[in-house]
C-alpha cells in the first residue's frame, strides 16, 4: 500500500510501499514499540516510542510533536489502507525546524521523558486533560520573560530530580488560570 515516510534528518517525505504488516514497522524503526498518533483524518501516523530517548531529531506533524522517523498510512477502520493525502499537502503539515523555545525545553529533558503522561486542570467548573506538549505549547507563546522562567524552573526541577510532570501541570494550571482573566 502507499506509505509516506518522513525523515526529520534529511528533511524529506518519500512515497513508500508498506505490507501493513507489524514486524515491517519494527523493522523500520528499529523498535518493538511503535506509537500511533492521531494526527490527520482517516490516517495512521506511526513512529518509534523510544525515538526522544534515543536522540532522534523533533519536528512537528500539524500540532503534534514527534521524533524520527514517522510512517503516514491511509486508515479505514482498524485497517491500514493507501495515504489518501497528497504529498505536497503533507510536506505542509511537516515543521522540521523547531523554535527555539522547544529546543531548549527538550534539551532539559532527562531521555525517559514520557511525552503520554496527561494532567487534569481545573478551570472554573471545567475540568480538562492536557498533555506535557500542550503545556510546552502555551509557553512558546508567552513572552520571553515567562518562557525564560519557564526554563529556569524546568531546569531547577530536573537539576534537583524533582517530579517534572508535577512542574508541568502546576505551569499548565497557571496558564489556564491566566487565560480566564
């Protein structure tokens, strides 16, 4: 079936023939443990679970951060099928380049980081459940005193092996409270 392969190191999106079989995307991993993103409609987007701890290159999918190499497959169901995208619509979607502030943060990050890990906030009468790249997020488009406080605290967390996910959720508690005034 017809695949898209995106590769962050050399900044390409290539056309690729998948079997759909499991053993395939270990093989092109180079990993038992493939995560699937819901990033685009009617699609599978498959990549390493352990590409951060290895130091594979970030980049954005759309909104959704992920590292390596990534898979892009059509969806029907539970079933892998042709990518219905065109390539020159999914070489948009693709940001290889991430700013700065993201740079910083994943550099703080020990390589175990779980990127899955989801925070309840509490905003009025609403609850909502976010994601340590909904946080990082909100804080790229702080101002640069927020963001440099941000990463001071980050770093003072992980220096001292204090529980970062903690830190986040009381940064993304603080973000939802500054977007209700």
């Amino acid at each position: 079936m017809k695949a898209y392969l995106i590769e962050p190191e050399t900044q390409t999106v290539s056309v690729q023939d998948f079997d759909g079989q499991p053993h395939s995307l270990y093989t092109l991993f180079g990993s038992l443990l493939v995560d699937t993103h819901e990033v685009l409609k009617r699609h599978n987007v498959y990549s390493a679970a352990e590409a951060f701890e290895r130091g594979e290159k970030g980049f954005f999918l759309g909104e959704k951060l992920l590292f390596g190499k990534t898979l892009v497959t059509g969806r029907e169901g539970f079933e892998d099928i042709d990518a219905a995208i065109l390539p020159e619509e999914l070489e948009t979607l693709v940001m290889y380049d991430l700013p700065a502030f993201y740079e910083k943060v994943l550099a703080l990050l020990p390589k175990d980081f779980s990127f899955s890990e989801r925070y309840m906030l509490q905003a009025g009468d609403m609850q909502e459940a976010v994601n340590p790249e909904w946080v990082f997020y909100v804080f790229n488009m702080a101002d640069e005193a927020t963001k440099n406080y941000f990463l001071n605290h980050l770093e003072e967390t992980v220096v001292r092996k204090n529980d970062i996910h903690a830190y986040l959720k009381k940064m993304g508690e603080i973000a939802v409270k500054s977007m209700g005034q």
